[in-house]
C-alpha cells in the first residue's frame, strides 16, 4: 500500500494527522504526528535447515562379521556363499581391508540380523533463528524532527 497523503512511496508510518490517522511514507510523516509503524513486518526467519544425515558403515564392520560367521560356525566360503560375495571378499571385509558399499552392507545387515549401517550427522548445523531487526524508537524520533 501506497501513502494515504501523496500516494508515491510504501506506507511507513502510522501518524495522526489533524485529528484522523493516516499511513504515510518517510517524507509525508513529518505533516503528522507519528505514532507508530505502518505495518508491523513479520519475523524474518531464516529456513532452518534440518541437519543433514549422512549413513556411514560402522567402523568395527569387520569384527561383528567374522564374530557373527564364528558364532555361526560357518567357514569363508559358505558364508560368502550365503550372502552373496566372493570368499576373497570376504576376506578383505573381515580383515578390514574392504569396505562393503552401502547397498552391501544393507544387504549383510538384513542377512546377518547385524547393525553395520549407521547415521551421522553431516554437517552439525544447529536450526538457526535470526529475526530481522525492525526500526528502533530512534527512527520514530528523527522523522519526528524533520
Ligand atoms: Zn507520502
């Protein structure tokens, strides 16, 4: 909305002018008395970012599937057998040597009843609120001298 006096410029203030309140622009203010703000401006607020995840294999992969294999009492090759992998593969992840992919690891953690597949958080952002600052008394009192 325009000023309620020349029309020109965005309503900034509420004053009262010869008995009746009018919205006015910074330059028509000054016939009145202001008393307050044209529109109260919403907070601004800025998007809070939800902490991003990221998933990431759990770093003693390789102990929880050799202890599960020996608890299973299965050898190498029938167990890489069962889930899929080559029991050179096998060998690497218990020795740590190789890191399954995510899809891997997903798949061995539903075979194996195991929880090789973690979350973290990325970035560690915390939601930010910042609320934009408004005209201060001082801006009221300063259009008032004019
Ligand atoms: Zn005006």
């Amino acid at each position: 909305m325009n000023c309620d006096m020349c029309g020109r410029n965005p309503q900034q203030f509420k004053a009262a002018v010869e008995g009746s309140t009018m919205l006015l622009c910074q330059a028509c203010a000054k016939f009145g008395k202001v008393i307050g703000r044209a529109t109260q401006p919403a907070p601004e607020k800025v998007k809070i970012e939800k902490p991003e995840t990221i998933e990431i294999i759990v770093a003693d992969f390789h102990k929880l599937i050799r202890e599960k294999r020996e608890a299973l009492k299965e050898n190498h090759e029938a167990f890489a057998a069962r889930l899929g992998i080559k029991s050179s593969i096998l060998h690497k992840i218990e020795a740590g040597h190789f890191t399954p992919d995510m899809e891997t690891a997903k798949r061995l953690e539903k075979i194996l009843g195991l929880r090789l597949v973690t979350t973290e958080d990325a970035g560690g952002k915390a939601p930010v609120f910042k609320q934009a600052e408004g005209m201060t008394l001082g801006d009221f009192i300063k259009v008032k001298k004019r």
